[in-house]
C-alpha cells in the first residue's frame, strides 16, 4: 500500500452509496408466527440448498430465535420432515 496518495488531475471519483436495510427478525415483528417442527414449508426457508441450517447473519432471526429454528429443524430431520441432505454421491 502507498504511503502518499497522488492527487487526482482535475478528475473527482464519486462514490455510490449503498444502503443496506437492516434486517429484522420476522418472529420478533410479528408473534403470531410460531416455530414449529411440524411446518417443514416454513422451516425450509431456513434451509440452504444442500440441506444446511443457514447462519443469522443471511437469514436475519434474532439469536433467541435462531435457537428455537436450530431446534425445531433438528427435530423435524429426526422425525423425517426434513432431510438431512439433499442427494448422495
């Protein structure tokens, strides 16, 4: 990395802007909804493509929340609700 940086020849770089909306946990917004072993459509959207509980910071659960969805996939894959994997080799 430089230690001096040039100053630029009459050209000014803009930047953009990106704002990110922060994510809110949708069982904290809204109580209604419950997590439930038994309601694999739901819990699915919580499951990666090979079967993977996704972490919080892509599904956007409180940590409270991502516990009680840890458990209540972990419940519906003993019971056969949800597979473990997708496909074998």
């Amino acid at each position: 990395m430089p230690r001096f940086t040039r100053p630029s020849k009459g050209k000014e770089i803009q930047k953009k802007r990106v704002y990110v909306r922060k994510r809110v946990c949708r069982f904290c917004q809204d109580p209604n909804i419950a997590i439930d072993y038994k309601d694999p459509k739901m819990l699915k959207h919580f499951i990666t493509e090979r079967g993977k509980i996704m972490p919080r910071r892509m599904t956007g659960t409180c940590a409270n929340h991502q516990r009680k969805l840890k458990e209540a996939i972990n419940m519906a894959r003993h019971i056969a609700f949800l597979p473990f994997t997708t496909l074998s080799r």
